[in-house]
C-alpha cells in the first residue's frame, strides 16, 4: 500500500478535492507518472461515483480507468452481502499470506503517516462478520461484514478489500483487456 486517505465530511466537493490529490501525490512517485489509474468506487452512494469521475476529468487527470461493476453495468462496484463475503474472504487470504505490506514511505494527504498505519491497524482488527438469528421461527440468519461496531469506521478496510477485488476483476476480465498493458504479470507468469 502505497498511500491512504480518509475524510468525513458533509461537502463532498472536500471528498472530490481529496481524491485528486491523493492521484496527483500518485503520480509525483517517479514510477508512477504514467501509469494508469484505476479507479474502484463503491457504487452504492447514489451517483457519488460519476461525480468524482467528473472531478478527475475536471481536474485533467489522465490515463485512468474506473471499473463498472454496479447495477446493470453502471460505473464503480456494487457491495453487495454476496460481494462483501467475496472481499472479505480475499482480504483475510491476502493478510494470512503476507501479500499485503505498507511502503516504508506510506502518503497520507489527510493524517500523518503515523495516524495512517494506526488507522489501518485498527479497522482491519475491529472488522467482523456479525451473524444474527433469525427473529422469527422461519425466519433466515443475517450475516453482515463491518467494522461499524461501537462507532468505529471502515472506510479504510472497505478501500483495501476494494483495490483487491477491483485489482482481480481489472486483470482477469475480458471486459478490460484494451485498458491493460500486454506486459502484466498473470499466474502462469509475466504475459
């Protein structure tokens, strides 16, 4: 991980501010200048996703793609309980696997870099799977995936199971091949 953000706010042109910053502190890694972006947007906040693809167009960030996973194919991905099983699953293989570090040189445009791991560290502890009886006799169990408990936030977990879900689906569908370099690594090695 190279970098993490945080914001709470009710503005969300401060949201839209914040996201190009983070691409614009992406891109000043020398390595990173022109690689292309992806962009993975919860697409459950109404039409939050087109509104901050607007603000990178705005903002003349180029050599970006965002993945269109929602509802009947619309822009960012759709977290679903089905989903939200999915990500948790591959979130909690990635972390027992050692495939997920922090950068010694971790960015945060919202807290230091202290505040940043220490954030990080305390949503992946408090994220649950909460199962629930059912409330009547034929009733069905209800499992939900959170870190929400006791007014903690998971905005930072829902990120990272994001980028990993996002990361697999950008890779392995056919969907974005033409958005893909031909030299990317697959597991049968560099392609």
């Amino acid at each position: 991980m190279l970098g993490v953000d945080a914001l709470h706010t009710r503005d969300v042109r401060q949201t839209h501010k914040l996201l190009i910053k983070h691409a614009l502190a992406l891109r000043s890694i020398p390595i990173f200048q022109h690689a292309k972006l992806v962009f993975i947007f919860e697409s459950n906040l109404a039409f939050e996703s087109q509104h901050l693809l607007h603000a990178v167009d705005a903002a003349e960030i180029r050599n970006w793609v965002s993945l269109s996973e929602g509802q009947q194919g619309s822009l960012g991905w759709l977290t679903t309980n089905e989903r939200k099983q999915q990500m948790c699953l591959l979130l909690r293989e990635a972390m027992t696997v050692g495939k997920i570090a922090l950068a010694k040189t971790l960015f945060s445009n919202s807290m230091t870099a202290l505040e940043a791991r220490n954030r990080i560290k305390d949503e992946l502890s408090s994220y649950c799977v909460v199962t629930e009886a059912p409330k009547t006799t034929f009733g069905k169990v209800r499992t939900t995936y959170t870190g929400k408990l006791y007014g903690k936030q998971d905005d930072l977990c829902i990120a990272i199971q994001l980028a990993l879900i996002g990361q697999q689906y950008f890779f392995q569908s056919a969907k974005y091949r033409n958005f893909r370099t031909l030299d990317y690594l697959t597991p049968n090695g560099l392609r």
